[in-house]
C-alpha cells in the first residue's frame, strides 16, 4: 500500500475550510447552549414553580437519547411539519438541544456546589438575597464549575462531527467526501486524525492546565 | 432600663423536636453575656434566631425594645446592627481581604469608599493584620482568618455581636489571639453575646454566665458564682468535665489583659 502524501497536501485547503465549518458549529452551538443552559439553571436554582418540573424534562429528554436521533428528527421530521430547514440550521438547533442540557446541569452542580455557610455568611453581614447572587454565588459558581464547563465545551466540539450526517461540510464529512471520491481512504483518515488531535489535544491541555490553576489557586473557594 | 435584647417565652422547634423551650433572657447593652452548655443544648439556634437565620416558633424577642418576630421585620436591618461570627469563618474565597471586608458597607450600607476602606484598615491594624489586605482567604491561617472574619462584622458598626465557638476550629496557638480581640471590644463595652468551650476565657470576659441544657436555660449567674458555686446539678456536671477549671484562671486571665 502505498501513502500518496501529494493527494493528502491536495486537500489541505479543503480541510483548513472544513475546519473553518466545524469550529463554526461548535462555537455558535456553545454560545447558544451556554444562553439556554444560564436561563434552565436560574430555573432550577430558584425552583420556578412549574417551569422547573419542565426544565427537569428536558434535561433528562436531552441527555438520554442519541445527538444523531436528536438530529434527524430536527432534519428531517421538522420540515414534514411545514419548518424548512438547512443541515446548518438543523446542526445549531439540535447542537443547542443537546448541549443546552449539559451545560444546566453544569451550571446548576456549580450554584449547589457553593457552601450553605457562604450564603449564612453574606446574610449575616446583611446582604439582600440579589446581592448575595452578584457578589457571592454566581462569582463562586463559575469558579467551581469552570472545569466541569470547558470539559463540556471540548465535548461539544468533538460532538460536532455528527453533523456530518446532515451534510455540514465539516472534517468528518469532507472525509467521508473525499474518501467516496477518491478512495484514498487511509490518507483521508490520517488527515482526519492528524486534524482532530490538532484541534482537540490543545483544547484538553488547556482544561487540564485550568483545573489545576483552580484547585492551586489563590481564588479557589 | 429596659434590655438591648430580650427573649420572652422564646421556643423553636426543627420539625418535631423541640430546641429553644420558653427561653427568657434579657441582655443590657455593653453586657457581655457567655453561653455555655453541652453539645446540642440550643447554643448556635440561639444566636442564629438572633441574626435571623433561624426562623422562631413562638414567644417574643426585642432589640431595643421592639419586636423582631412580628411579621415585616427587616432582618436585613437587624443584622447590619447584630453582627454574627461563625466558627469556621466562612470569609468569601474568592475576595481579596479588603473586598470581604468592604462588601457590606459598601454594597448593604452604600457608604463611601473612601471612608469605609479608611475603617476597615484602622481595624485590621487593631488585629495586627494590615498587611494582608491584599490577600485571599485561603492565604491565611485559621486565627488571622478568623480576626478577618471579626473585622468584618464590626466594619457593619454593630451595636451587639454574637461569636458563636469562634476558636473552636483553631490549633490551641491561635486561640490566643481570637480570644484578645474579643476581650477588646468586651473592655470597650460593645454587647457580646459569646458561645464558646474555652471556660478560662469565659470566667474572665463575662459579664454573666447562661447554663443551657436541652434547650433550656437552667441558671444565670455572674461567673465567678457559676464557676465556683453551681446551681444545677447538670452545671455541676457540666463543670466537672472541665477538670482543669480550678488550676487555669488566674495565670490564663492574666495571660488574656
Ligand atoms: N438545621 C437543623 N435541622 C434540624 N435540627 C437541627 C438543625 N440545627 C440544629 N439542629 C438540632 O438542634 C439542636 C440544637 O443545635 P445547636 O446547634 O443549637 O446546638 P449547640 O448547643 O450549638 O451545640 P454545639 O455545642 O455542638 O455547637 C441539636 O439537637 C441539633 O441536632
Ligand atoms: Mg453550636
């Protein structure tokens, strides 16, 4: 078997731009999980009567079945209902469904995990339960749950590639692509792994460097 | 005159069980007033109703004459005016010293920077910690985050505090200097109302001794009668278990001014 590494250079500028999509996904996916994920949380947090059993549901709904179902439903179920929709479209929502859920389960683990004596401690110097939100939980919650967060960033990201399967034209399905073209299937995969570790190694360094940072720490709780 | 605080037929249950049972006590401002009793007797329920973080059953309790258990009670005011020390601290570990100790006055009291931060490092230079403003919590060793933690509570201005076994979590090294900042304010004639197990300090800062038992309160003398003629046969128990209580007085006391 031969390595034909001049066909491998070939798709590099393919590749940077399927990169480009994958990011893309996996970023805006964050950012909109993280805006559901805060709104869930401070449901939960606050036990918003009503409200709170349905942000329950969806947490559960959302963890427990598969992104790719979750994603074909949105693909292809919705637009039978009269919602038109494209792969993009579909991998943001879906995306979003799924890690919305993660990330308030994350934040929510983060608000419980702050001491009960630290807010006795805030009332006692006569904080207003607003002020002990600002001032003391929320800053305490994000220091606690900030490792447990980028983790499920890193995760979210490396989720991304199931959205290959409503052709999104990130790494994996620029593979897929190339390797149905071409069949230069070993190439294509050393590409791919070659990509995803450049990708997603530093970003778990990163974490692992963070965790420590935190649990060393001069701000540490 | 009438009381800066007064239980009346003051009673607080945790579901069924009854732990405060028809508590009356009365403390005059500037008293220093000491608690003792054995584990699980009410100390801390008491001193927590007192800051509002217990919720109270029934009877009547009154700062300066007015009743805190009537409903519409601003307990955030009340606090601001009955500062409370807790036994682990609990400073906020994400603030720096000088954040901890301005966030109550500037957030609860809106006062002025400028003034509130020239308080808080008067006192911290009274506890001999001023140059740790900077610093976090988690810098620090139990006793200074534990003067920290007084510090805190008296930049509020209080009129009375409440130390609830504030040396009990420390190494026996840095009880000493816990203990000497609340003998100051005890000289000064601030009202204290003080849960602790060190009895030396006890007979030497207070006022008034209180005897709890299950809930009750069983006998309230000055302390040199408490430490030397018990009324109840569970305060001379109690006393007892403190078998070293007649030896330490007198060298501790001195070691305290
Ligand atoms: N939040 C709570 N829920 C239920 N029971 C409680 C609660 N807090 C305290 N108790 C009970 O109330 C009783 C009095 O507790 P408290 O903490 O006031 O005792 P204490 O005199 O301070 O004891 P210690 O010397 O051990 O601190 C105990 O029996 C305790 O188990
Ligand atoms: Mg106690």
């Amino acid at each position: 078997m031969s390595f034909d590494t001049a066909f491998m250079l070939s798709t590099l500028p393919a590749f940077l731009k399927a990169v480009g999509v994958t990011l893309q996904v996996g970023l805006l996916a964050i950012f909109t999980s993280l805006l559901v994920a805060v709104a869930n949380a401070a449901i939960l947090v606050f036990r918003t009567p009503y409200l709170w059993r349905l942000v329950k549901g969806y947490v559960e709904l959302a963890r427990n079945t598969p992104l790719l179902i979750q994603l074909f439903f949105v693909y292809f179920a919705l637009p039978s209902l009269g919602v038109k929709i494209s792969g993009f479209g579909a991998a943001i929502i879906t995306m979003t469904f799924m890690g919305g859920a993660y990330l308030t389960e994350v934040l929510r683990a983060g608000v419980e995990a702050v001491p009960r004596a630290q807010l006795e401690s805030g009332r006692s110097i006569g904080l207003s339960e607003g002020q002990l939100l600002r001032h003391v939980i929320l800053p305490q919650a994000s220091i606690l749950s900030l490792p447990a967060l980028f983790a499920t960033f890193v995760f979210l990201l490396k989720e991304t590639t199931v959205v290959s399967a409503v052709a999104v034209p990130e790494i994996l399905y620029t593979t897929k692509n190339y390797i149905a073209l071409y069949y230069k299937t070993y190439e294509m995969l050393a590409v791919l792994t070659l990509l995803c570790v450049l990708i997603f190694l530093p970003l778990s360094l990163l974490l692992r460097y963070l965790e420590r940072r935190l649990q060393h720490g001069q701000y540490g709780v | 005159m009438s009381a800066l605080i007064e239980f009346q037929g003051f009673n607080k249950f945790f579901g069924e069980q009854q732990v405060l049972e028809q508590i009356d006590l009365q403390v005059q401002a500037g008293e220093v007033v000491v608690i003792l009793g054995p584990s699980g007797c009410g100390k801390s329920t008491l001193l927590r109703c007192l800051n509002g973080l217990e919720q109270a059953h029934s009877g009547s309790l009154r700062l300066d004459g007015k009743e805190l258990l009537a409903p519409g009670t601003d307990w955030r005011q009340v606090r601001q005016r009955v500062g409370m020390v807790f036994q682990s601290y609990h400073l906020f570990g994400h603030m720096s010293v000088l954040d901890n100790l301005l966030l109550g006055p500037l957030k609860v009291q809106k006062r002025e920077r400028g003034e509130a931060q020239a308080q808080a490092e008067a006192l911290l230079a009274r506890v001999g910690l001023l140059d740790k403003r900077d610093v976090f919590p988690r810098q620090l060793s139990g006793g200074q985050q534990q003067r920290i933690a007084i510090v805190r509570s008296l930049c509020m201005n209080p009129e009375v505090m409440l130390f609830d076994e504030v040396t009990a979590a420390l190494d026996p090294e840095m009880v000493k200097e816990v203990l000497q900042v609340i003998q100051g304010l005890a000289r000064e004639g601030m009202t204290l109302l003080i849960v602790t197990h060190e009895m030396a300090f006890a007979r030497a800062v207070a006022d008034r001794i209180v005897f709890m038992e299950a809930g009750r309160i069983l006998e309230q003398n000055p302390p040199e009668r408490f430490f030397t003629q018990p009324q109840s046969a569970r305060a001379q128990q109690f006393l007892e278990k403190f078998s070293f209580v007649e030896s330490l007085p007198k060298t501790l006391h001195k070691e305290l001014s």
